[in-house]
C-alpha cells in the first residue's frame, strides 16, 4: 500500500499480463483470471463455491456472509469468466464445492496463492490493485456511469439519502460492462 492504496496495476497492462496467466494451467492462476475479469475480492473468488454458480443465468451470486459490506452480491459472468470455471471444472474433487481449491481440495487456496503470481513474475503490483485498474479503465476508456462501475465493484452508496432512492443493482448495464471489459483483458481493444 501507498498512501493507503493498493498498487495497482496500470489497466493498459492488464491484456498482456492476461497472455503471462495463460501461459501455465493452474488453480492459482486460474482464480486470479476469474477476479480479474469479475473485478472481484480476493476472498469472494477463494472462497467462491459451485452452488453460488448460475451458468444458465450467467450469474455469480456471491452469499452476504463472504461479502465485506455483508450484502449479497450478484456478479454477471462474462464469456471469458464462463470459460475460466470451464477450465476450473477439471480441479474439481467431489469431497469439495469450492471453484478454486488449495492443495487440500476442501480448503480455499491462501491469501498469499494469488499475490505469489505476481511476485513470481517480478511485478510490485497487488491483488486487489486489479480492482482500480477496471475501475480505472471504465472511467477512462468507456461510457458507462459511474454508478454502474462502483456497484460492479459492489461499493456502497455513502450518501444516505442517495442510497435510499437508488435500489437497483444495475444488473443489465453490469454485464455489458463486464463484458467489454473482459473483451479488453483479452484483445487489449476496448
């Protein structure tokens, strides 16, 4: 952290670092390609189970308990996000439900798992820093409001009054935006 942000790294570079996850088949590197694609927290996608799973929806629906707001939240899955648990299937042990298992099929993968890819693969950049690049790239290379990003990211309203008449989740406009930036993790073209 720097002044209290996670470094982050720059959205530009994210296609490429997309070609470096592709390069080897793991659990690990396959959950760091579904948080990046669902602009997810670390722990919702660790601790993401195949019953939260929705393929004919599309849907991703992450229970409250695991949610840091302790709120529910239900995440479009892109086809690339599709195509990830597609990939993920072959880890899967019937002893466990988990999309991403540790060494212990029954047990989540660690905090530190993902953050030793990018160690690996000498970058100063976080985890949780693949969150601001999204948010980052959909301020600057899109249209969508701010809104429909923010609550992409599952971030509360902090204006009471706002929070009380807004009660949507923009759901529609999430899976296009999650579409379009899934598009970009993976041609680099908006």
């Amino acid at each position: 952290k720097k002044d209290g942000h996670f470094a982050a790294m720059p959205y530009d570079a994210v296609p490429s670092f997309m070609d470096h996850l592709h390069a080897r088949l793991s659990v690990p590197r396959l959950a760091l390609e579904y948080l990046i694609l669902t602009a997810a927290r670390s722990g919702e996608v660790r601790g993401a189970k195949w019953n939260e799973i929705d393929l004919g929806a599309r849907l991703w629906t992450v229970p409250a308990s695991r949610m840091k707001v302790g709120k529910e939240h239900v995440v479009p899955l892109s086809a690339a996000a599709i195509d990830v648990l597609g990939r993920a299937r072959q880890y899967h042990a019937p002893c466990s439900n988990l999309l991403f298992p540790g060494r212990d099929v029954r047990r989540p993968l660690s905090d530190m798992t993902l953050l030793k890819i990018l160690r690996y693969a000498e970058l100063p950049y976080t985890v949780h820093g693949f969150r601001s690049a999204f948010r980052d790239w959909a301020a600057e290379q899109t249209s969508y409001p701010g809104e429909v990003a923010e609550a992409a990211l599952a971030h509360t309203v902090a204006n009471k009054v706002e929070a009380a008449y807004r009660r949507t989740n923009y759901l529609d406009k999430r899976r296009e935006l999650m579409a379009d930036w899934a598009t970009y993790c993976i041609s680099g073209k908006p």
